[in-house]
C-alpha cells in the first residue's frame, strides 16, 4: 500500500525566518494536496499539485511537485505567527479514492 | 468554493448509546463522501467509503457494524457510532468528492469535523 512519510514531525521557527516541510511517497501519485489543520478543527486546503515539476504559490507559500511525482515540498517565506499548525500532505493513489495523508508536521513560530 | 459540513460539531454522549453525524455537501452533488477518523496528535485515518446508493466500503479494522454509513442522497451522508465506548472518542472528519466534470478547482473537500467524546 502507498505510504506518505513527512518531515520534520515538528518544527519551531523564529518569526521571519524561512522553512520547508517534505512529503515523500513510495509510489508515483496521481494527485498530491496540501493542507493545514488546527488541532481540533477542520482541514484547509492549500493546494494541489498533479503535473511533474509543477510548482504553486499563494501569499507566502510555495508548494512543488518533483517530476516523478514521489516527492513534494512546501516552503513558507518569512514566517508568521499565523502560519502555526498542523501542515499535512495527501495523495491520490489513483483517481477517484480517498486521499491518504502523511502523519503532519506541527509548527510553531516563536516570535 | 465547494462547501462540505459536518453536524454537530461537538457531540458529548454516554457510554452504550448512539450517535449519528451528519455530512453534507452544500453547493455541489458528492456522489462519493469518505469519514476519516483523527486521534489527538495523529493524522487522519480513513474509516470507510460511502457511496450514494450502495453499501459503504470499510477499510481494515474497521468495525461496520458499530460505525454505520448511510449515504441516501447525493448531498447526504451519515455515520452512526452505535453503542459507543469512550474509546471511540475522537475527532471525525467527511470529505465529498465531486464527480468529474463539473467546475470546481479540485476534487476533494474536507468537512469541519465533529469532535465526539464519550463518557
């Protein structure tokens, strides 16, 4: 079965500096999003990428896609205390299914 | 954007009775919804596949007679936690996938989730 691993599993910055969060599958995926979650509260949708090599941004975040599609990472520039939470990584093993996520990465940013 | 919700959004309840959550697709026809299940600090673990019409697909170790999935319209799905045990707290969470074709910029839309504790 398809296997999302993420790292780091936590992560503390200090407000403004740069960070970057990894998500690797053992299998080519279909489709790979990202999110962000609160403890406790619902999912919200960052983005999702589906072509290798494709790269997207919104405000200060960049996720990308490599180009076998195994391997996407997302980057947030100059960190505010309001990027903190819960990042996750899901992926479409094939289209259609359910998505299956990585364990998340917790981060806070001190400021 | 495509709007799912989820009610209630807070449930406390005894232990040996039931509880039914509702998801719902509110600006688009979902005719498959998935419940995953979050334990505090973990990730999110999918429980079962609903589909409109047809009996819901459970993932391993899922118990399908303590957790009933009802997916009767293509706006509605529910799940009964029947005779629930305080190990069956948790945060659960639906997702409505749109049919391809239709105008939405992705695929999948997460609910707000409904936190059930029982006592």
């Amino acid at each position: 079965s398809q296997e999302l691993e993420q790292s780091p599993q936590s992560l503390i910055v200090q407000e403004g500096k740069n960070l970057t969060i990894n998500c690797t599958s053992s299998k080519t995926l279909y489709g790979l999003y990202w999110y962000k979650q609160k403890y406790g509260e619902g999912l919200i949708f960052l983005m999702m990428l589906q072509k290798g090599g494709e790269e997207k941004s919104h405000e200060k975040i960049t996720a990308k896609l490599d180009e076998k599609k195994q391997q996407s990472s997302l980057h947030i520039t100059a960190s505010q205390p309001s990027h903190a939470g819960i990042y996750l990584c899901g992926a479409d093993p094939q289209a259609g299914t359910a998505l299956i996520f990585g364990k998340g990465t917790t981060l806070s940013v001190s400021s | 954007g495509a709007v799912v919700s989820q009610h209630p959004s807070r449930v406390i309840c005894k232990s040996g009775t039931s509880v039914k959550i509702e998801c719902r697709s509110l600006d688009f026809q979902a005719t498959t919804m998935f419940w995953y299940r979050q334990f505090p600090k973990q990730s999110l673990m999918l429980m079962a596949t609903s589909n409109e019409g047809s009996k819901a697909t459970y993932e391993q170790g899922v118990e399908k007679d303590k957790f009933l999935i009802n997916h009767a319209s293509l706006t509605l799905s529910t799940l009964t936690v029947t005779s629930a045990h305080p190990e069956d707290s948790s945060f659960y969470i639906c997702s409505a996938r749109a049919p391809r074709g239709q105008d939405l910029h992705y695929e999948q839309y997460f609910g707000p989730g409904t936190r059930l504790t029982v006592t």
